[in-house]
C-alpha cells in the first residue's frame, strides 16, 4: 500500500490549509484546540500554524457548542 505523509513543517507551508470539524462529540477538543493551554502532544492540530498561509476552520453548530 502506497501513502504519502504529511508533517507539520510540509502543511505550515501550505498556502490553504482547513479543519473539518463536526459533530456534538468534537465539541470539547474543538474548545480545547481553540481556545484551551497549549498541549500538542494531545491535540497535534495546535501545532498547525500557517507561515504565510490561510488557516480555516469549518464547524457546525453542535462542534461550536462550547465555543463562546
């Protein structure tokens, strides 16, 4: 089976980069991601940070829920 991975140095690069998040059972890590202490060994989407890119979050209302 052939993959390709993609590290966090590769996806800083990218121009365009989007979370897709949805869901009442995303709602506490989407919290903690957005808004909670800096803990990327239990959220690695915290080290995602676009060097000269866009970063987009999409999110339903029910993943949205504890977001204030």
């Amino acid at each position: 089976m052939s993959r390709i991975t993609l590290t966090k140095t590769i996806v800083n690069k990218a121009a365009h980069i989007a979370f897709l998040t949805t869901g009442p059972g995303k709602a506490h890590a989407l919290k903690e991601v957005l808004k909670g202490a800096y803990n990327p060994d239990l959220y690695p989407s915290q080290e995602i940070k676009p060097v000269s890119g866009d970063l987009h979050w999409f999110v339903d209302e029910a993943a949205a829920a504890l977001l204030k």
